[in-house]
C-alpha cells in the first residue's frame, strides 16, 4: 500500500537504508512497496535483492522533484518501465534540466501527482496511466476538493521518510546541511513533513476506511507492477554477451590470438604450456567470459596502436590467456601462478584485470571505451559522512564557533568538559556517521553491458562528462555486471617520458633500448645490485622508506623476491606478525622447519608456509580448512572488504572454524591461522597482481640504473612520487646533474635536461602565471632566445609582480647583470599598472637608466629560492644559525653500532604511527651533511617529549642499532636547529635602527 517510499540514498533528506525500509515493513505487516527515492535510483537493486527475506513484494519508482518540491512519482509496471523512468530521469541530470511539473507519456510506468500538486497546478485530465496520490493528511480536504469527483484516479500516497521523531531531527540536519544553513534558519519549506511515516497496514485501512474505492485504486496499481532482477547463483553475466556476432565467432577469435601469441611469449612451447593453455581456454569458454577477455584484448591493442604504455595486473595476471593476448606481461608459467585465484568452476564471476595507463592517456582511453561499445558507464561509488567531517558540518548547523568545531574534531576531550550544544554534536554525528552523502566515481570501474545500463539504474554526470552508475561495485557484481578497471598512473608516465627524454638527450643510445626486454632487465647484476642496496628513489613502488628497509631486511637481489616484498609491504601481512616471520624464516632456513606447521608449509613451500599472497587464503581455506574452492573464494572476498558483512561470508568463516576442528588442528592453531586470514586477506595482492607491480618496477628500475638523470627529470615531470620534489631534485645532483634555477632561455614549464645540466621548469615558482609561462616559452620557440631584459619586455607581454619573480630567481642570469639592479630597471621600465597588448609599428626607444652598483649575496640567493621554489638548491646546513659541530652522516652508522651518536638531518619523511596500545610514534627519514639518507625511529616516550615542526633540520641523540642488516637510529632526543636570519630582512632592520622608520 505504500508506494512513496524514501531511503537515505534521497541524499539530505532520507535517513535510513533500503534493509531497514524492509525491515519496517515486515513490522507493520506490509507485503508490497515502492522503493521512490528522490531522483535516486541508487537503492533499487538491493532493494529487489533483499526484499524476500523481509516477505516483501518489491516494486521500483522514482519521486521525481526539482529540489524538495515534488512534481511526480513515477512507478515502473515492470522492467521496461523501470528502463523508461531512468532514461527520462538521466537525461534531465545530466543535462542539468529542470524536472516538468507534467509527467511524459510513459509506456510501461504509471505516474501519480501528489494530490497538493495537483491542486496547485489546476490539473483536470488525466491519461490512464496518470494518477493521484492521497495522504493521510490530505483525507481532510478530499471531501472538498474538486478531485473527489476522480474516484478512479485516487490512490494512497502516503509518502515513508520518518520512522521517529529522531529520524526527523536528523532529516532535519542534513536539510541544514545541504542548504548551508544554520538550524534555527532552516524554513518549514525546506525539509519534509513529520507525518511521513509508515503505519500498520490496518492503521492505514482504517484511515482511509470512508474511501474504500482508494484503497482498491491502489491495491489495483501495485498488482499490475513486477520488476525482477537475477541475483541467483545461477545467474548469468550481464557484461556484452559477445565481442563480435555470435560466441562461436569469439571463441575462434580468442583461439587464434592465443596461437598467435605463443611464439611471441615462448622460445619453446612445450607440452605443460599447452596443457595449461587448454585447461583456460575450456574453462572460459564454459564460464561464458570469452568476450570479457576480448574487450580487454581490445582495450590494450588499441593503447599499443596508439603508443601508449599499459600495465596490467589483478587476479587476471594469474592466466596464460591473457599473457598471450597481452593483457599482461605476467608469465604464470614462470611464477607458478595459482590456477584457481585467477578462475575456477565455482566462481560466478570473471578474473580481475586492473589495467594501468599513464595519467595523460587514461583520459583517452576512457573516451576510446565509450566510443568504440555501445552500452558503456562509469561505475559510482558513495562517498559517506566521516567522523570528522560530519562533526565539522553538524558544529556549523548547530552555531559552534571555530575554535570548539577544532576542538570536537580532534577527539581529545572527556563528557563532562562539553555542554549541551557539543553533545547533541556528537549523538547526531554518530546518527550520520557512514550515511551517503554524496555520489562519486568508482576509481576506474567501467561497465559494459548487454542491455543499457539504464536497465538497473539512472546514470548522473559528474564532472569528468562520462555518465556514471547509481550504485557500486558490490550490487553490480551480484546482478551480474563485473567491471573493467582502467585505472590512471604515474609510474607509466615517468617510464614514457623518460624514453622521450632519452631520444634527445642521448640519441645514440636510444635506437638499442627495449623497455619491454623485462626478462633481459631480471637477468641484469647493475639493476638487481641497486635493488640490494635499495637505491630505489622515484621507481615504482620500491621507493618508499619502508620498502627500502624491506629490500634490506630480505637481501633482494632478483625478480621473485621483488614480486614477494610487493605483498609483504601491504598492511595485513606487517599487522598480522607474518611480514616479520617471512624475515626470519628467509633468512634462517633452520626456523621454517621449527616452526612453520607441515600442511601449511606444504600448501606454500615460496614463502615459508607463510600467507603473502591473496591467493594463499584460497589455498589454506581449500587444503588446510576444507572448505571447496566456491567456499573458499567466498572468504578471500570477505576478506577483501566487500562482503565482510554479509551472512554468506559468517557462514563461511564458521565452517572454516568447524572443519578445523573436525580435522583435530588445535585450538591454538586453529586461531593462529585464522588470525592470519583475517588480518591480512584485505590488503593482500594476488601474486600475479604483485608480479606486474614488480614488471613495473624493473622498468624504472632499468632506466634509473643506465638514464639516472633523465629518469629523474621524468619523475619531477610526472609529480614525483612518494617524496617531494626537491628531494627528486636532490637525488639527481647526488647522480651527477649539474641544477639550474628556471631561466627565460633555457627552461620549460616543465623540468628539461641538456647533457647533465637540468634546468628547473618555471611550474616550480609558486606565483607565476600559467599563461606568462605560455607566453615566454611560445616566444622563444617562435622567436629564438632572448638577448637582454629588454628584448624580453618587448616580446612578453608581463605585469611587474610577474616579471620581479622571474628577476627574483635569477632567470635574466644570461645577461650578467645583478639581480637588484634588474629589479630597479624593471621599475623605472614598467609601470605596476598592467600593460596594454598592442602591436608594436615601430620598436621602442628605451631610455638609459643610469642605476647604482648593487650586489647580491649567496644567502640571498638561498633564501630567495626557498621563498620562491618552496627549497633552495644550496645544501640547506649552510643555512644554519650555528654551523654543525660534527659531520656524523649515513656512512659512520656502521661503527656507531649499538653505540651513541649525535647526527645532523634535513628532513625527507615523517610517518606518524600508534603501537598497538594507541601511543603515538614516528619514522622519520632525512638527508644527512653528505647528501646520503638515514632513518630514525623515535618510540612513544621519546615521541610524547619530542615532535617533528615541520621542514628544517633536526640534530638527533640516539643509539644506532641494526634488525636484519638494516640500520636505524632509536632517537633519544632531538631538537629543531635554527636558520640564519634572512638576510635579505636583516639589511631592512637594519636600515631602520640607523635612519629610523616611518611611521
């Protein structure tokens, strides 16, 4: 009887979810409803999904309204209806139209015009499929009204928003929320009515017990309305069915680019390969996911016809298909890549293929997908209220000044410290924590699908202009839409941008380099020692501190043991205890034996009988617990997240516990191993995931070993990476790179290299104008190089404060005139007014300026840089108040083991982290007088009287002391060194105490 229901995806308005709407209606004794949200659609499918466990009948609308004033609800009568009402929805979202007060003519849908809004609207005919809607509220004035005589267009629309009155004071607040406001300034017209609640269906009967015919109206409409989804096992794909006309045809097409690509992949096929090849390829032919392995084969060929650079990588990565078809340049056969991670006869839905491309080129090949399939959207996601942004929001709906907005946000206050106002903060904060509150992007989720994509939803248009789903990744794959993932990253741009710079930096070697030769790169002492050694700065995922303490700690030296700290370094394994097991056991062979249990060490003999990888859940969960592959694939998705909630995963995870049992493991062992699964299974990679992770980085790990400068300057072009810029900077004047400050004849915006000198793009200086960096390069290209400060004001056109930032950082140096006096003749030359743009008939007259001598001290320089650049190109220890009284660095730590020492760094990296108990601790990474890097570790006493300010310098006193061949300093205290006094300000305060300020 209710079919004007809302959840909380009617965002800022609804305040409860679709279960908890089904779970109202089994206590009110309803068997039928319709799910309307307010131009949403984004609950629907769940809805449909879960609504038999509450013996509801679900059926599908949409209350569509412009703002929160309603003009129609429109209820699909079955599927095709539900497509009609999305497409008429989608449409006026993303072209950001006003929704009409009069409903389409719809086919298959039905529309009801709330009774308020029909009056308003002086509306007096009605097509069949029109009706009009009729609330508890509105029985008082139905008797008096005009639409009393339209008995057989009068249905119960008594809309479902509330279920208590502190589900209205919540609507209440997100209403205040989305119109910025605060509460007591929120309008009667602005938020919804309180009556908006559900009633026992004989409660409803009885109140409209004097209008029996609306009753049977309604009854009427919803026995006419059916909508089914197919969320069985049972299911089949919805992705496109075929890539070209029919499966036969995709069948022969996958066969023969596997034929094609075996010699390309293998010197020599032998009869393993071809064993493993068959077992695949009947497998997906069976599963039905030949045309999903096509589109993605598609996908990359057309990335390689248009030279651009792909990784790809997921559980996929596992399969030899998809080497041959060179969706990835992981060899299964080499890894020995687990068979049933990558697809078994169990599982409903495809392997994961993760296909990176450069930043730059992801863009198009995104509009490439759109262009080249038919039913194609982006996938949503929602983007929920945190704990602290919703405390944020909720201080400033409820009037609470800045400062106890702050104050609440940081969590550091006890009950009786907080007044009336602040507690209503938090008890309506933990009311919104996790609520949707706004729709977003799934990170590179794509769907493509048989039917349109409006079938299952409406699409909103957010602003990368590609339409995008109303609901996630999880509801997807349970109808059957399983996305492809084409994810953007910068690691690929470096790699590219490196060759490019190669080809005209060092031409002669360019023609001999294969970025591709990845077997060649494996089998290469110079990359592999850099690895040893972890000198691995700006190369794809080895760079950070804690990877370069991983390499250490496990000796890497070789392609395997960099796919394996690939997974390692992910946070389950260090959480669970087992990233500090897989150490000792690697470097003691002796302990695997001891303590490794033998099934488990059977099961993963690579790693020690330690779980590393996501596919080691599969394995313990089918050969240590028991449970079938369908079973145990269950849990590694549990694991990661998307299911852990959900009762099929609970059953699962009991059955793991009861098998074990049954088995006789003990208890102790028993929940050693679940611990194990539980706490790392999330974060895990599959190893063919790692494995095209570590392809990666041998390919930046090749061209920092033989290109180490241009490399870098591609780093610094492509946003770094784990550090900034001037430690990327750093890095390469410590590999031999002369740095240059921007200069108007030889940078770019960009960072650019001649031979080894790199001269620092003009992006770098904080102020200037993206359009006067256009100007000054498209000049010079166009016109060659500037020849003096007035050639170069005839040229450019430039305001004062631009051109002084230029002057300021020493970028008119190739006249050899100083900077001061620049600066005065660019005064006495321009005005501070902006000067007009006008072609130029005859060149200009330029006065002689007779301007005194003037000097420019290094300091000044430094200090001009790091005001400008963000860093100065000096070492920033000669910058000091009080010069260093010792020159420790990196490479005494060694004969300071285990003893005190007192060291100088600038720091690199801090990274805060809390010790099981929650005290606070730091990591901290720094540059030592030599320009080598150390680490420091300061524990929770030493960080409770010690804590890092900022940028600078830190002399530190502590006790050097090695774990597995890697060398730290346990801090004991420290302290932040002091800067010289600017110089530049010194001369002014000066200048002051000798003649005397103006005041």
């Amino acid at each position: 009887m209710y079919l004007n229901c809302h959840t909380y995806y009617s965002l800022r308005f609804g305040t409860f979810s679709e279960v908890e709407l089904l779970q109202l209606a089994q206590q009110n004794h309803v068997t039928q409803l319709v799910l309307t949200d307010i131009n949403n659609t984004s609950a629907g499918l769940n809805f449909v999904r879960r609504a038999p466990e509450f013996g509801v009948r679900p059926i599908l609308g949409i209350d569509f309204r412009n703002g929160i004033q309603p003009c129609f609800i429109g209820i699909a009568q079955n599927n095709e209806g539900y497509l009609e009402l999305n497409d008429f929805l989608s449409h006026h979202l993303h072209h950001q139209i006003k929704i009409p007060d009069k409903a389409p003519c719809f086919t298959n849908a039905f529309v009801v015009y709330p009774f308020e809004q029909v009056l308003l609207n002086e509306q007096e005919h009605f097509m069949d499929h029109e009706f009009i809607g009729v609330s508890i509220k509105d029985l008082r004035r139905l008797p008096f009204s005009r639409l009393s005589e339209h008995k057989h267009k009068l249905v119960v629309q008594q809309p479902v928003t509330f279920r208590n009155k502190q589900d209205f004071n919540t609507h209440r607040l997100l209403r205040a929320i989305d119109k910025n406001l605060l509460l007591s300034k929120l309008q009667k017209g602005d938020e919804g009515d309180e009556e908006e609640k559900m009633y026992p269906v004989q409660n409803l009967a009885a109140a409209f017990s004097e209008f029996p015919f609306i009753l049977e109206n309604t009854e009427k409409l919803l026995n006419q309305c059916s909508i089914h989804f197919d969320f069985s096992k049972d299911r089949k794909p919805q992705n496109l069915r075929t890539y070209l006309q029919n499966v036969e045809e995709d069948e022969r097409l996958l066969e023969q680019l596997c034929t094609e690509g075996l010699p390309y992949r293998y010197e020599t096929v032998d009869d393993t390969i071809k064993d493993r090849l068959e077992k695949e390829l009947q497998l997906i032919k069976k599963m039905g996911f030949v045309s999903y392995f096509l589109i993605n084969w598609d996908i990359v060929s057309e990335a390689r016809r248009r030279g651009f650079y792909y990784v790809g990588r997921g559980s996929g990565a596992n399969s030899i298909v998809a080497y041959l078809l060179r969706i990835t340049d992981v060899d299964p056969m080499e890894l020995d890549l687990y068979f049933e991670r990558f697809i078994n006869l169990y599982r409903t839905n495809p392997p994961d293929f993760d296909i990176d491309f450069s930043w730059r080129d992801r863009p198009t090949m995104t509009e490439y997908i759109f262009k080249r399939f038919e039913h194609v959207a982006l996938l949503g996601t929602y983007v929920t209220f945190k704990e602290r942004g919703v405390i944020r929001e909720l201080g400033k709906v409820f009037g609470l000044p800045p400062h106890e907005i702050d104050f609440l946000s940081e969590g550091k206050y006890t009950l009786d410290q907080l007044d009336h106002v602040s507690k209503l903060v938090l008890k309506y904060g933990k009311l919104l924590k996790d609520k949707p509150n706004y729709l977003s992007i799934h990170a590179g989720g794509i769907l493509i699908s048989e039917r349109p994509l409006h079938w299952f939803s409406a699409t909103h248009l957010p602003p990368k202009g590609f339409p995008t789903t109303q609901y996630d990744m999880v509801i997807a794959e349970d109808v059957g839409l399983y996305k492809f993932d084409i994810l953007g990253q910068r690691g690929l741009g470096k790699i590219k941008e490196a060759l490019e710079i190669v080809a005209y930096n060092q031409p002669e070697k360019y023609e001999d380099i294969d970025i591709h030769n990845v077997k060649g790169f494996k089998r290469d002492g110079n990359i592999n020692n850099l690895i040893r050694s972890a000198q691995c700065m700006g190369c794809f995922y080895v760079e950070s501190p804690a990877m370069r303490m991983l390499l250490k700690k496990l000796q890497v030296d070789n392609y395997l043991g960099l796919v394996a700290a690939s997974s390692i370094i992910r946070p389950g394994v260090a959480k669970s205890g087992m990233m500090r097991e897989y150490i000792l056991r690697h470097r003691n062979k002796g302990r695997t034996e001891e303590k490794a249990h033998p099934v488990l060490l059977d099961i993963m003999p690579d790693t020690y009988g330690v779980m590393v990888y996501q596919e080691d859940v599969i394995k313990v969960a089918h050969h240590f617990a028991g449970l079938d592959l369908g079973e145990a694939d269950v849990l590694r998705r549990g694991m990661s997240g998307k299911f852990r909630s959900r009762d099929e995963f609970q059953k699962v995870q009991d059955k793991f516990i009861a098998n074990c049992r049954k088995k006789g493991y003990s208890e102790s062992l028993i929940s050693d191993v679940w611990n194990q699964v539980a706490s790392f299974a999330g974060y895990a990679f599959a190893k063919g995931h790692s494995a095209s992770y570590a392809v990666e980085s041998y390919q930046s790990l090749f061209l920092r070993t033989y290109f180490p400068l241009e490399y870098m300057v591609a780093v610094l072009n492509n946003g770094g990476g784990f550090y900034r810029s001037e430690f990327y900077i750093h890095d390469a004047r410590m590999l031999g790179a002369t740095i240059h400050p921007p200069c108007i004849n030889n940078s770019s915006i960009v960072n650019r290299i001649h031979g080894s000198h790199i001269y620092l793009g003009m992006m770098y200086l904080r102020d200037i104008e993206n359009r006067v960096m256009e100007r000054i390069v498209k000049e010079r290209l166009l016109h060659g190089p500037f020849v003096s400060m007035e050639d170069f004001l005839d040229r450019v056109h430039i305001r004062m404060e631009q051109l002084a930032i230029l002057i300021r950082i020493d970028a008119f140096r190739f006249t050899g005139i100083n900077r001061h006096e620049l600066l005065w003749k660019a005064h006495m030359m321009l005005s501070k007014n902006d000067r007009m743009e006008h072609p130029k008939l005859f060149p200009p007259r330029h006065q002689k300026f007779q301007i005194p001598k003037l000097h420019t001290t290094q300091l000044e320089t430094a200090f001009e840089q790091l005001e400008l650049l963000g860093f100065c190109l000096c070492s920033p220890f000669e910058l000091l108040a009080e010069p260093p009284r010792n020159a420790h660095g990196q490479r005494d730590l060694p004969r300071y083991l285990n003893k005190h020492i007192d060291i100088y760094g600038y720091l690199v990296t801090v990274k805060n982290t809390s010790t099981h108990d929650g005290k606070r601790m730091y990591f901290a990474t720094l540059v030592d007088q030599q320009g080598e890097v150390f680490d420091t570790v300061l524990f929770p006493p030493v960080a409770a009287k010690y804590y890092f300010r900022g940028k600078g310098i830190y002399r530190f006193y502590g006790k050097v002391v090695e774990e597995f061949g890697f060398l730290s300093i346990e801090v004991i205290k420290m302290q932040k060194e002091n800067y010289i006094q600017d110089p530049r300000y010194a001369e002014m305060r000066t200048s002051k105490k000798l003649f005397g300020s103006n005041k």
